[in-house]
C-alpha cells in the first residue's frame, strides 16, 4: 500500500500515477454526461423545444444512472475496476455521439436518458482508489479522485460553448454545437484505451477481496435484510415519477400504454431484485452470522441519505444554473455557462477538504458539520435575484458549493470502510441515490421557481443532519476473510 503522505506530485509512487490516471476517467465522464447543460440555447434552437421538454431532458439525464450505479458496482467487484473502467468511456462515446447527432426530439431523449449510463462511472473509481490507499489517507484520496473528477462538469460549462461558437461555428454553423459535444466523445474513446493499457486494480501483490455472491449486498440479520430492500423503494420511485414525467400527463413523450408498460416493468424488476438479494441471503440468514463478518446496514442507509441530499442537488443545481444566471440576469450563453461553472469549481479543493477532514477530525464529525453548512448555503441561493450584484451572487453559489462537495467528500470518506469486499456495491448505491436526489429535485424544479426549488433542497438536508447523528464513527479495525480461511485485518485508523 502506499505511505501514510499523500504528494500528489510525486508521480514515482505507483499510488500516486493511478489517483491521477483514475480522477481523468472521472473527469472525462462528467465531461460527456453535462455536455449538454451549457448547450441549451443551441439545441433549444435546433429542436425548437419548450422549457417543459428541456426539463424532462434535464431529468432523463440522471435517471439511468441510478440502475446503472448499482449493476456498475457488482461489475466492478467482480471483474475489477480496469477493465470495467474502459469499457464504460468506449461505449459511453458512443451513447454521446447519438446525442450529438440526433435529429428529432424523441432521438434526442432517448441518447440523454441512454446518457445517464456515462454516470456509473463515479463508483468504478471508489473502489480502485480504495484498493490503492490506507485508511488513514483514504478519505483524502477519495476527495481528490471525486473532486477533480467532478469538474469536469464545470470543464463542460466553462469550454463547449466557446468550442462551438469560436472553433466549429466557421465550418458548422448552426450544427456547431453538435460537433463540440462529439468531440468529448472521441477524447474518452482514445482514454478509455489508454486506461485500460495503463491501470491496475492493485498494488502488487495484494489482493483483490471479492463478494461471495453477486446479486445484491450480504446483509448481517434479517432486520438489515428489510431495512436494505427497504431502501431500494425510493430508487424505483424515482423511476416511476420519471416515467410519468414523460408521460401525457407531463411533455408527452410516452403514451399513456407505453407509460403504464414501464410502471409494470419497473414492479417487475422490484420483485425480480427482491428474489436476488433475498437468494444472496438466504443460507447467510439461515444461521447466525460471525460476529467478525458482521456489518450495521444503517451505515449504507444513512450515507444513501446523506449523498442524496449533497450530490442529488449538485446535478440538479449544475443542470439548471447556467440558465439561471442566463435568465436571472440576461448574459449570454457563453457567460452564463462561466458564472454556472462556479458551482463545480469548488470541486477542485473542497471535495478533497471534506475527505482530509474526515481522515483528521473524525468522519462523523465532519459529516455533521458540512450537512448543516450545506443547509445554511441553499437557504443564501434562495434569496438571490436580479437585485443581486452579480459577483455577490456568484460568492454565494460558491460558499454553498463548497459544503456540498466537501460533504460529499466526507460520505466517501466513509464508504471504503464499511465493508472492504462489497465496497464497489455499497459505492454503488450510494451513488444512485446522489442521482434519486438529482431526479427529486429536478422533478420539484420542473415545479416550481428557482428559489422555491432551493429552499426545498434546504429542507431536506436539514433531515438530513437529523439522520447523520445516527451514524456510527468506523472501528479501529475491519476485517476480509482469504479464500483459505485466513483472517486478514485492515487499520481504519
């Protein structure tokens, strides 16, 4: 494993070069996943589209994801984060190329729903950083690997309008915009290559702890196994507000046959889950479990909570904020996408911040205070109007920014040390949670105006906090068991 520092310029440390190689994969995949948002005057324009309909593609974008987070993280247990890490970028430039050069509507909203698939990549990266640090640096380490990776959604804001409007808009006219994004798309498809020629899944010699089972997370007593399906409701919700977003009832993109097809569909798989989890425990269940393999559920479900609420607002905020500046305070496309980038911007340090903080002061601790920070900063964004000076507007979005990605620093923080095989499915879902709360709070802003839409993002981390105080700080230790029976022991501090 790698030393107790973490000098991200030391390049000659093994650790070190795969942190990096690891947060561009990340980077890139939230390149190509938000390429859309500061393109909205382009593709408005070329499909004539209503802010209802733009809306709904807003919310398409993060709602495969959720599905796409949990059978990512059984991927990557089984399989390792490599070659699963490539393969995404590949076929992810695909699903961006069909976006690009879509030609109606109801294309277009296929390829962005398809496009949700590009965010399962978060959780691929958890688990190869976790196998590559200790615990005690692993929370900063993690808070790099997602904060650089993250802005690549600010990268997005800050750089396609101008590559379409200064580098295409010669040769492609009103097309340009199309071309800026497929140029995303060629990028990852030549690093996802690169990634799979370059990386490993763990230092050498060590070893690579697999679930026993696959199918769904081993739980520890039969209340865990009816609190863990439990937690899987809201994520079929989710789903099901979708479809009738997109139903008749909403822009009308499905019918109503088509629409109660998929609410069928989406039951069906709710069974279907319920059978495989309930097949990974059984004979788990049926005697007591070792008190040394045992794990608390609540932890899962408390950090599922927390990410919805930190996470689930940043891709809702970072959806809607270039408009919103746009329109609160007529810039234009180009502008309007550098003020909303602010948001992401942050990531650089305060991702990292929360997950140095958590390895310091404590992970609990730390948790507590940015939830309560992140409450405070939406109540702020809620209040700004075209009153507002625009740099005091734009200090605002970054204060509150600041805790909600160093908060999400802090829940991954905490992640890799609930249980080390499972880490990879326990990574993802809570991941798809960040994205059920992408898809509730998207879903409340096709609602309602911009600052009812923060206050209520306000609400509900306030709950939040409520529930964080029932988290457990990790123990001294955890532990795997070797496929010869032999206990192995992993420091948590």
């Amino acid at each position: 494993m790698s030393n107790p520092t973490l000098n991200l310029l030391n390049l000659s440390n093994p650790s070190i070069r795969t942190l990096h190689l690891t947060w561009f994969a990340f980077f890139l995949t939230f390149v190509m996943w938000f390429s859309h948002a500061p393109m909205k005057p382009f593709i408005m324009a070329a499909f004539d589209m209503t802010n209802a309909q733009w809306k709904a593609l807003l919310i398409l974008n993060v709602a495969l994801t959720i599905p796409a987070r949990i059978v990512i993280g059984m991927l990557v247990d089984k399989f390792g984060p490599r070659m699963v890490y490539s393969f995404l970028l590949m076929i992810s430039a695909f699903l961006c190329f069909g976006f690009a050069f879509s030609q109606t509507y109801e294309q277009l909203a296929l390829f962005r729903f398809l496009c949700g698939f590009i965010g399962a990549g978060f959780v691929i990266g958890i688990r190869m950083v976790s196998e590559w640090f200790p615990a005690k640096t692993v929370g900063l380490a993690e808070g790099v690997y997602g904060g650089w990776g993250n802005f690549g959604s600010a990268a997005a804001a800050w750089t396609l309008p101008a590559v379409a409007t200064y580098l295409y808009a010669d040769a492609a006219g009103a097309d340009a915009w199309r071309y800026a994004i497929a140029t995303t798309g060629c990028v990852a498809f030549i690093y996802g290559i690169i990634f799979l020629i370059r990386a490993r899944n763990t230092p050498k010699g060590a070893t690579y702890f697999k679930p026993k089972k696959t199918g769904g997370l081993e739980v520890s007593s039969k209340k865990d196994f009816w609190f863990y399906i439990a937690m899987n409701v809201p994520m079929y919700i989710a789903l099901a507000v979708l479809t009738y977003k997109l139903s008749p009832s909403g822009v009308s993109l499905l019918t109503d046959t088509t629409a109660t097809i998929l609410w069928v569909v989406l039951f069906v798989l709710f069974v279907y889950q319920f059978f495989q989890i309930w097949s990974v425990n059984k004979e788990r269940l049926s005697k007591p479990v070792h008190e040394m393999d045992k794990y608390k559920f609540k932890q899962v479900a408390i950090l599922d909570w927390a990410y919805f609420v930190t996470f689930g607002s940043e891709l809702a905020v970072v959806s809607m904020l270039p408009a919103f500046f746009m329109e609160t305070f007529d810039l234009s496309p180009v502008k309007a996408g550098l003020l909303g980038g602010a948001f992401a911007l942050m990531n650089l340090a305060a991702r990292p911040t929360g997950g140095y903080l958590s390895d310091k002061v404590g992970r609990k601790k730390t948790l507590m205070i940015l939830i309560a920070g992140l409450t405070v900063g939406y109540m702020i964004l809620s209040q700004v109007t075209s009153a507002w000076a625009i740099p005091l507007a734009v200090a605002a979005v970054m204060l509150c920014s600041f805790f909600v990605q160093s908060g999400e620093g802090a829940v991954f923080a905490m992640v890799p040390l609930v249980k080390r095989r499972m880490t990879g499915q326990i990574a993802g879902m809570v991941g798809a949670y960040g994205n059920v709360g992408g898809v509730t709070f998207l879903t409340v802003y096709s609602f309602v105006d911009a600052s009812t839409f923060f206050m209520v993002i306000a609400g509900a981390a306030a709950a939040c906090f409520v529930l964080v105080q029932f988290l457990d700080e990790p123990s001294n230790q955890m532990h795997e068991v070797l496929d010869d029976g032999t206990v192995q022991l992993v420091e948590v501090h």
